[in-house]
C-alpha cells in the first residue's frame, strides 16, 4: 500500500512536470506597447566667423589679427608681363656689297680684300653691343664676275667669335660661291660703330693660258637668317608696351552665396621684380570680372607707376586705397590693362644687359578688411540627418507628436533671417521649420543675443516626414541694410536643435 | 533560440526573495537536512547517509518584476506579438526588480550519532546569484527620458549583481548541553569557483526640460574570480580560455574560505520552544584570476563636465564623422566611457549571512506550529521574510508541511513538503511556493510568473529513529513511543 503511494506521487509529479506542453518564447514580435516621451539634443553647433571664412579657396586667405580683426588677402602673380622676344631675336637679314680689285698676272698671286662686306645689326631703336648667339646661320657668298682664274682663301671677320675668341673663319674657292655657316655659341660684337666687317685672303692662280690683266668685281652677300641669342648688351631706344592681362580667381564658398556687398578701404598693391631694364607707365584698370561682363575696379582711377630694375626681389610699385569696392562672389577673374614705357632713358640710359631670362614679373596684392555692407549674404549649411536616422522607417508610423525646439544664440554684431528645414533627398520633399520671417537678432555687445525658443509641433505624419529626411539644412539670410559691419573671427551664432518625440506604441521590425 | 531564453530566464528570473535554502524544510523534523537552517534542532536518528549527489537538491528561484505575462502578449495562436513594457513597469515593485537564484546540491554526506552528540559532515555544491535593478531601468525604456526630467528628478540606472559558485566541506555537530537547550554548530571550509561582485554600478541619467539635454554620471565598480581562466574578447566581453583548462583543476582549490552555522533551541517547557540560528557566517579570499573593474567617464573628453558625460546635440564635426567614418565616432565615444581592468593578487567577500529566530508550538502528539523570522544580508541589502507554519508527523512515517510566507514585494508564498520514511528509505520533496506550479497552462509558465518558486527534494537513508525523550530522558509527548 505505502509503495502503491509512493509510486502514485511520484508519477503525478514526474507527469505535472514534463507533460505540459505549453510553448513559450516563441517569438513573433510586431511591436512593443510603450507610452513614452524622449527628449533628444539633435543638433547643437556654434558656426564662427571663422568657421565660415575657412571655407574659401586657396586664391584667397584669411588674414586674423592678434585682437581678432578680419581681413582678406588675395595675391595674384603675372608673370612675363612685358615680351623681349624682340630683343632676343634678329630676323632675316640680307646684306650685299660688290668691289673690284687690279690684277696683272700670269701667275700665281695672294691677295687680301678688306672689308669686302660691311653691314650693322642695329636698327633705330636698338644699338647691338654684344651678343651671344644661341641658334641661327650665316650664309656667305663672295665671287668674280669674269676673272679668268681659280682661287682659294678664307673669308674672316674679327666681329664674330667663338667661345675662344677665335675669330670667324669661312673657306671660300672658285667652286664653291656659297657657304653656310652655324652660329650657334658665337658672340658677335660689332666695331664702334656697331658694324660687322667681312675681308678676304684669296690665292689665285690665272688659268692656263690666260693672264690676269685689269679690274675684276667681286660681289659679297651675307645673309642672316633668323638669330635666337642668349643675352645681348644693348642700347635701346623707349620701348611703349600695352599690357592687358587677365587671372582667374574664385571666390565660390562651399556654404555661402553673397548677391553683393561693399567692402570698405580695400587696400591694392602691386609688386614688381623686374630684371629688364627701368620701366614707367600707367595702370589703368585693375578690376574684378565675372562671365556676366559684370566689372567691379579695384582701383579708382589711372595710377602712375614706376618700376625700377629689381631682379631678386619683389618691391612695391603701386599703393593704392580705395574708399569701396563692390563685391560678388561670382567674380571669376582679375583683368589689369596699362600701358608701360621700358627702357624710357633711352641711349642715354647707357647700355642694357638682358638674356632670356629677363622678365617683368607683377605681384597684385589686395586686402580687404572685414568691414562690409552686405546685401543678401545666404549662408546655407548642409548636414546630415544623423540622429534621426537612427529611427526605422516603421516606427516612424507610430508616433503620436513630435515638437522641435529651436534655439539661437547670435554673436554677430547683424540681424539675419533663419529657415531651418529637412530634405528627403530620394523625394526632394522639404520640410520647413521656421521660414526665413523668423528674425534673429544681433548682437552689438561681447555677449550673445538668446533668442526666445521657437516650438514647433509637428504631427504624426509631419513627424514621418521629418524623420524619413536625410538632411538637415541650415540656411541664414544676412542683410546689413545699407550698414557697414565690421566682423571679428570670435563673432559666431549657435544653432540648438531638439526633438521631443511622443509615442504609444513601437512598432518592432524583426 | 528559445531555449536559449528559456534556460537565461530560469537561471536569471528564477531567484528568490526569501526561499533561500528552502523554508519548508526547515519544519519537517523527520528530514535530517531540517538541521541545516536549524544546526541545533534534534535529528530523530541514529544516523543516516545522502543518496549520492541526489540526497539533498535544492534550487530556489525568485524575481520580482520580470514575469513572463507582463513582459509578453501572445496572440491566440500563442506567438508572442507584443512586449508589454508598460504592463511591466506597472507591475514591477517600487524599489526595482530582483533576480535571485539559488542551487545547492549535496554530493556526499552522511551523519550518525554517538551520545549525546550527532555528528554530520556534507559535501555541497553551491551557488548563489542576486541581481538587483531599479525600476528606472524599465522605466527610462518604456516611458521615454522625459518622465525623468530636472535636476532632482533623474533616471536611476541602478545595478548590483551578487554571484558566487562554491564547494562547501562542513562538519557539524547537536548535542543537548541541558534538556532545555540544544546547541549546535556546523564549521566549513569553502573553496570559491567563481565570484562575480558589484559594489557599485550606477548610471544616473538627467535631462534638462528647457533644451533636452543629457547628463549622464556613471560609476562601475567590481570584481571578478574565476577558477576559470579568463579571457577578454576585443570589446572587453568576457570568455573562458578553453586551452588552459588543465589549470581550473589546479585552481579549484586555490580560493579558499572559512564559514559557520551555528544556533540554539531553548525549550519552554513541553509545548513551546524558541531558536535562533546564524548560518553562513563566513567569507572567501578570492585568488585565482581577480580582477577589479572601474568604470568612469574620461574626465579629457570634451563632453566631459562637472563629473559627468553632458550631451547637448551633435556638432557640425560629429555629424561630418558620423557620414564619413561612423566606426571612428562610436569608438570615440566609447573611449569617453573607459574601463580599467586591473588584475588583483585577491581579494575578499562575506557570504550571504542568514538570520532565523523561530518560536513553535507542539499541540498533541502530531503537530507543530511554528513562525519563523528570517533575513538574509546580500551587499547592503537585508532581505527578510516571515513564515508561518504548520507539520504534522504520522506515524513517524509520513512527514508533512503547510506554510505561508510574507516577504518584500511577495505575499502569495503558499508553502508545501512532503516526505516518505519507509524503514530506512527517506524521500521527500517541498516547496515554498505551491502556487508557482498552479498554472493552469504549464508548470514552466508558471515559474516565470510567479515571485517565487522553490523545490528541494531527494532521497536519504536514515536509521535508529529515535525519540527526543528517550535520548535524553526529559522531553517526549506521552504517545511517542
């Protein structure tokens, strides 16, 4: 009996402990039933004057000062403004000169013809001292009209030498009436009056049965062709030169479009390295351009410029002030239009040493400080939506209301008008905030101006759309009102964005 | 996967806010192992001996504030659909939730006597496991930051797990000094398996009403032994070096520790009767593998103010990380959040002390009332508990026991144990709470929904009954023979 019961127990046990079949966590989860409010800091970011002014390129940069001043420095260099290729080069130039010479005899003889060929380089404006050829030719041709004979001898010219100083030699005989002959290395050096003189040394030998008897002409032609030299040692007459010469700069900011604005007592050098010769002239335009013919003159009227001989440095040769300039982000290039005298001396300069390294090379130097007048400055922020990303899209559709809280702290010593909005990029739907009449005051002391919170409540479904949006955009409208402002990097307006989201439920995506 | 859930929620949800080792069984004075909460109570033999590993299996399991009903909806094809966070916030207690759970297993043991004084020595595996948080932890989930707005009004992250796995050797000895009173004592050697001890782990989260701003201030503090050899995982999650096992063995005995049971019963004449009992009065040193873990937020961070993690919003920066290297901006928050692990030679823990202070009533020749006050010390906590009971001996054969149970957050604890002696053959099973396997769906439903649950049951060989007059020649009801 007492096993019997024993064994009774002991089986109800085992059974009510195995024998239920009851299936637990098995999971098909939908949503989660949860009445919540989160509260969430989605954004929250001072963007500086500073912040902002980095975002130009390298055409320009920011120039701060130890108490925090603003000032812009553009530098734009030109090179080569004024072109010496005509010095530096001696176009084709044929020269020719007949003689005759007395001969009675019926043998062999040596003659010398001097100067049988005389001619100068130089032209009017340009006395050539010296030069050192670096390509071109010479092609000398010498011969008799009638002369009975055979000769053979060297045409010579102490005016033209090698690098040894070894005068220019060219074999001539009665075969060969015309040699060539490359220049390439010599140094011509003209006599004192800048001539080049060509003699002669012949050995001639009548021919047979012939015998020399009275004049016989001769005829010398030099041509030249083109001649490159490396250096010359010149006199020169003034030289006029207009120069217009156009650089492209860029001032499109990554965030920040600007219709126009005054910037007041721009500053504009310009700094020359000259290895020329003395050079004077005037600037007449020195302007901004955009693709529109849209012009803004940095400079406000012709200035007189003198440029002295600098080959290794940079000096100053133009300090202008100007009361204002206009300025446009959409000016893409620097135009500079004058007219410049080189060498204005003249002769009485003395002589000129240039090589093909000589160059006038132009530094433009301009600073604008950051005292401006602006009109319509749009400073457009794109961020991503970050926090919210981090919400499904199917627990988008479950809540109830959210409220943003937008806050502003302005620094900047300007009003300026926000709108505040999120983009869903795939649908191009944008979702407002505050639209651009929410006005946010200036600051005109050290201390921020704290706007009061706006608080914007939004449904559910706005909520969606908020949410679905993967960007976030900041945009702020700054207008100076005809006011000139001047801005200091520590100036700066703080963004503060929150979310408050209201829920009932959640829905699960498992 | 469920399984996996299921076996997570018996071992963490199961735990107990009073049972301990088994209240019933505290009152049925036919099972020897009454004497292991009570060392002075009378053991009615001359001896006995444990079934091998299943003479004495107690698990306890105790939660309040995670019940399977509240936390999950199923549809009326049974699938859960739904987590029900409000429901569970509703229910869960004020003070936070608890997961406790408790198993002890002896592996050999055996007593006998030899007059006046009974002797037992045990062999007992044993585990111990409290996890405490505060309701905010639900709290701050279900209901959203802003039900915890102000500065005198945050999110109290609170955690505090309490975890240790040791071998227990104990020697214990009854003896009556006087008629009237008992006394025994039950000194152990303990060697620790693993411990894992939080003395501090709080998170206190505040959010500004104005601008929705986020304070966070967070402190960890723990330790951890293992006979185990530990291994950190690249994000500092723990692992078990399984090449190295050859050295658990080596260290099972390295983390050594002493304790006591001890108690008196007095007796008030025939009916009436008081004790009092400390158990577990001890400590373990921790050697093998211990470490120390602090938590704080970096102090150089630039979030970093007044001794907490501040959270304004996303700066233009953080939002431009984020797009282009979001890896780098998690470990960068992360790295504001470090946690030094330091190794230590050992360190030193108490046991979970118990307190019992019981008074009883004999009436007639079968029965006993008792009540029975009972505290246990986790950490800075004190958890204690009230019982009521009653047992009823037939025929020295059929041992039976009714009880009821008040604890903290538990009020429905009805209490039942049951045992057989058929000459030397003594099994016997008890519960402190019948009402965790009265689900009407199943049993395992019901133990996740219920406070607590608590089973203790095996088989023990005991001989030489022997009456509490006849051994000492004073007390004995008239009928006992």
């Amino acid at each position: 009996m007492k096993k019997c019961l024993l064994f009774m127990i002991l089986s109800f046990l085992i059974l009510g402990l195995t024998s239920c079949k009851d299936k637990l966590f098995d999971f098909d989860l939908r949503n989660v039933e949860a009445e919540g409010e989160w509260g969430i800091p989605v954004f929250n970011d001072k963007i500086t004057v500073e912040n902002l002014l980095n975002n130009l390129d390298s055409v320009s940069f920011l120039h701060i000062g130890s108490d925090g001043t603003i000032s812009f420095v553009m530098e734009k260099d030109i090179s080569n403004l004024v072109s010496m290729d005509k010095l530096l080069q001696i176009g084709d130039k044929s020269f020719s000169q007949s003689g005759s010479v007395s001969l009675n005899q019926n043998k062999s003889l040596d003659v010398h013809l001097p100067e049988i060929c005389k001619f100068s380089l130089n032209d009017d404006d340009v006395f050539l001292k010296r030069a050192v050829v670096n390509w071109g030719s010479m092609t000398l041709m010498f011969s008799f009209s009638d002369l009975p004979a055979t000769y053979y001898g060297t045409a010579y010219t102490d005016n033209i030498k090698d690098a040894d100083g070894n005068p220019l030699t060219i074999n001539i005989n009665s075969a060969t009436t015309s040699q060539d002959f490359d220049l390439a290395g010599y140094v011509i050096q003209g006599d004192e009056e800048g001539n080049i003189v060509f003699s002669v040394d012949l050995t001639i030998t009548p021919n047979p049965e012939s015998t020399l008897g009275g004049n016989y002409h001769y005829t010398c032609v030099v041509d030249v062709s083109r001649l490159g030299v490396q250096s010359i040692v010149t006199m020169l007459n003034p030289m006029a030169s207009t120069i217009k010469k156009s650089v492209g700069v860029n001032f499109s900011w990554n965030n920040f479009h600007i219709d126009h604005m005054q910037i007041y007592n721009p500053k504009i050098q310009i700094l020359a390295q000259n290895s020329l010769c003395a050079i004077s002239g005037n600037v007449n335009e020195l302007s901004f351009k955009d693709t529109y013919g849209t012009t803004s003159s940095l400079i406000p009227s012709s200035v007189t410029v003198t440029i002295p001989v600098s080959p290794y440095a940079f000096v100053q040769v133009m300090d202008v002030n100007t009361p204002q300039v206009q300025f446009n982000t959409t000016y893409d290039s620097l135009r500079l239009v004058g007219d410049l005298t080189v060498n204005p001396g003249g002769f009485a300069a003395g002589d000129l040493y240039l090589n093909n390294n000589s160059s006038l090379n132009l530094q433009l130097k301009a600073t604008f400080p950051a005292n401006m007048n602006i009109h319509n400055a749009v400073y457009n922020n794109e961020l991503d939506n970050a926090l919210f990303n981090a919400i499904t899209p199917s627990q988008v559709s479950e809540i109830e209301k959210m409220t943003l809280r937008l806050a502003f702290a302005n620094n900047l010593p300007l009003e300026m008008m926000a709108d505040i909005s999120f983009l869903n990029t795939t649908t191009s739907d944008t979702t407002h905030l505050v639209m651009s009449e929410n006005i946010i005051h200036g600051s005109f002391n050290d201390q921020p101006y704290h706007e009061t919170p706006i608080f914007v409540e939004v449904n559910g479904q706005t909520a969606k759309k908020i949410i679905e949006s993967d960007k976030l955009l900041l945009r702020f409208k700054i207008n100076t009102q005809g006011n000139a402002v001047e801005l200091n990097t520590s100036r700066f307006i703080k963004v503060a964005i929150g979310a408050k989201i209201k829920y009932d439920h959640i829905n699960m995506n498992f | 996967m469920k399984k996996i859930f299921l076996f997570i929620s018996i071992v963490l949800v199961g735990f107990k806010v009073f049972a301990q080792d088994g209240t019933t069984l505290h009152f049925m004075r036919l099972n020897p192992y009454s004497n292991y909460s009570s060392p002075s109570s009378f053991l009615p033999y001359n001896g006995y001996v444990g079934f091998p590993a299943i003479s004495n299996i107690n698990t306890s399991l105790a939660n309040t504030g995670l019940h399977y009903d509240n936390v999950f909806q199923e549809n009326a094809m049974g699938k859960v659909t739904t987590i029900t966070l409000d429901k569970m916030l509703e229910k869960m207690p004020k003070r936070g939730g608890m997961l406790n759970t408790n198993l002890s297993m002896n592996v050999i043991d055996f007593g006998f006597r030899t007059k006046p004084v009974f002797f037992s020595f045990s062999y007992r595996i044993r585990m111990d496991e409290y996890l405490f948080f505060s309701k905010d932890v639900i709290g701050l989930v279900a209901q959203g930051n802003m039900a915890y707005v102000g500065a005198d009004h945050p999110a109290k992250l609170d955690f505090s797990l309490n975890a240790t796995v040791y071998q227990e050797f104990a020697l214990g000895m009854q003896v009556a000094i006087t008629p009237h009173v008992y006394i025994g004592v039950r000194p152990k050697i303990l060697f620790g398996a693993l411990n894992i001890n939080t003395r501090n782990a709080t998170a206190t989260l505040y959010t500004n009403q104005e601008d929705y701003s986020l304070r966070l201030q967070y402190d960890l503090d723990a330790y951890m032994s293992s006979i185990f050899p530990i291994q950190w995982g690249e994000n500092s999650e723990p692992g078990i070096a399984t090449d190295d096992m050859m050295n658990v063995v080596k260290s099972a005995f390295k983390n050594v520790g002493a304790a006591i049971d001890f108690g008196a019963t007095f007796r008030l004449g025939e009916r009436w009767g008081v004790s009092a009992s400390v158990l577990d009065l001890g400590f373990i040193n921790w050697k093998t593998n211990s470490s120390h873990f602090v938590g704080t937020i970096d102090s150089t961070c630039i979030h970093y103010n007044d001794g907490g993690f501040v959270f304004n919003g996303l700066s233009n920066e953080d939002i431009q990380q984020i797009q282009n290297n979001p890896s780098e901006f998690r470990d960068e928050i992360l790295s504001y959040f470090p946690m030094q692990n330091s190794e230590l030679k050992q360190y030193t823990r108490m046991l979970h002390t118990r307190f019992l202070v019981e008074g009883y009533c004999n009436v007639g020749k079968y029965h006993r009332f008792s009540a029975l006050f009972q505290g246990r010390l986790v950490g800075k906590q004190f958890l204690p508990s009230f019982t009521v009971a009653w047992n009823g001996n037939f025929l020295r054969i059929f041992d039976l026991c009714v009880n009821y149970t008040i604890a903290k957050d538990s009020y429905a604890n009805l209490g039942l144990g049951v045992g057989f002696n058929l000459g030397v053959f003594h099994i016997y099973a008890a519960t402190d709470n019948l009402l965790g396997f009265c689900n009407a769906k199943s049993i395992q439903r019901s133990l996740l929904n219920v406070n607590n649950a608590n089973v203790q049951l095996g088989i023990v060989f005991d001989w030489g009954k022997i009456q509490e007059k006849k051994l000492n020649g004073v007390w004995g009801t008239k009928n006992e023979e």
